[in-house]
C-alpha cells in the first residue's frame, strides 16, 4: 500500500506542476504605468493504481493524467487600482446567431408552403 500512495503522490505532482497557478496567473507585464497580469481556467485530473496477480511474479503499477488551460481575462493595475477584465469568448454568440438564422429561414420556409 506504500508504493501505492508513493505513486499517485508522485503522478499528481507532475500533472499538478504543468496546471498550477503558473499556468493560470501569468507573469506580470509593465508599460507605461500598467501592469497587466494574465489570468486563465486550468482543470486537471489524474489516475492511477498499482496490482498483482496470484500465479504471476512480480506487481505491476500505472497511470496518467491531463489537463487543459484557456485565457479568461487579465487583471489592470493602473494608479493603484485594480481590475479585472474579462475576454470574451464571440464563438458561442456566433453560434446563436447562426441557429437563429437556421430557424427564422425555416420557419420562413414553411410558411410559404
């Protein structure tokens, strides 16, 4: 059970150092009296076991893990004061639209029939 806990103990440290706060708060920019820091979503998991079979020598011991990290805005410090600004995202807006549009001629569609 030691080597177990040794093993996932050592497999969510590597995947934990590639998606920590590094990756969601970036370094600091300065121009011009700004500051801009970057701010970003990481989501991360991992698995892994260890087992052995009775009629086979020796045990056997496995695992993996990923994550992803996406841009969610960046914070200005600008004459002491701080704020957040967000980036947004125009896919799922266009995405709308373009279902709307899909709609309204089908439903157009229709009704001339």
């Amino acid at each position: 059970m030691e080597s177990e806990t040794t093993f996932v103990e050592t497999l969510a440290e590597r995947i934990g150092a590639r998606f920590g706060s590094t990756a969601v708060f970036g370094e600091p920019v300065e121009a011009e009296g700004v500051t801009v820091i970057p701010v970003a979503r990481s989501t991360w998991g991992f698995g892994g076991g260890t087992g052995s079979r009775p009629e086979a020598e020796g045990e056997g011991e496995g695992g993996g893990g990923g994550g992803s990290t996406s841009p969610v805005g960046f914070i200005e410090l600008r004459d002491g004061k701080a704020a957040f600004r967000p980036i947004v995202d125009p896919r799922p807006f266009v995405l709308a639209g373009a279902l709307g549009l899909a709609v309204g001629i089908f439903a157009a569609a229709r009704r001339r029939q």
